[in-house]
C-alpha cells in the first residue's frame, strides 16, 4: 500500500509568489489493513456506505481499500477510513505513524 502526505505551504513562500508544495512520499508494503478495516467496520456494525460516508467517501471507495485493490491511498484518506470504524492505525502499522510532521491520527470528518 502506498500512502502520501501533503503538508501546508509555506507562508512565505506563497506571499513571494511561490506556490510549490512539498510532496512527502511514504510507500509501506502492507497486506492486511483492508481486512482490518473490514473487521472494525463489521464489529462497529457499519455498512459500507455508512462507513464511506463516516470516512467522507462512497461506499464503493471504502470497499475498494477494504479489498486493497488500490494502487495507493493518501494518508489522510486512510486516516479518515480507519477512524470512521474506529481502527487504530498505530496498531496496524506501527507507532512510527505518529511521528510524521502534520499527520494528526485523531482527526474526524465526521464532526466528533
């Protein structure tokens, strides 16, 4: 699985004029986090368009990491799937996922 992160712009360079943005790329060979994913959706007793759109996405979407027939997901979009079933990823993938700049494990796209 493939995961990646976009952090804020630097202020300074957007008031000089400079809109590039830093694009940290974190490729992790993973099997296993869709079955996790389905296994804390079904124990939360969430459909997959319940959880789709907890997680701020369609159904078909929220399956399709489920099943990891993906090429790749962006952090974030994981982030959302895992606290919408209520998976913790510093379980799944390990503490070291804490410890990235701006990636914030906690965050909810659905209000809490």
């Amino acid at each position: 699985m493939i995961a990646w992160f976009n952090p804020p712009l630097n202020r300074g360079a957007k008031r000089r004029g400079r809109l590039g943005t830093t694009k940290i790329i974190i490729e992790v060979e993973f099997t296993g986090i869709g079955t996790a994913l389905k296994k804390a959706r079904e124990a939360a007793g969430l459909s997959l368009t319940v959880a789709g759109d907890y997680a701020g996405m369609s159904g078909a979407n929220f399956n399709r990491i489920e099943n990891e027939d993906t090429k790749g997901v962006p952090l974030d979009t994981l982030i959302r799937a895992a606290n919408a079933v209520g998976l913790d990823l510093k379980e799944c993938l390990g503490e070291w996922i804490q410890h990235i700049p701006g990636v914030n494990l906690t965050e909810s796209s659905n209000g809490d």
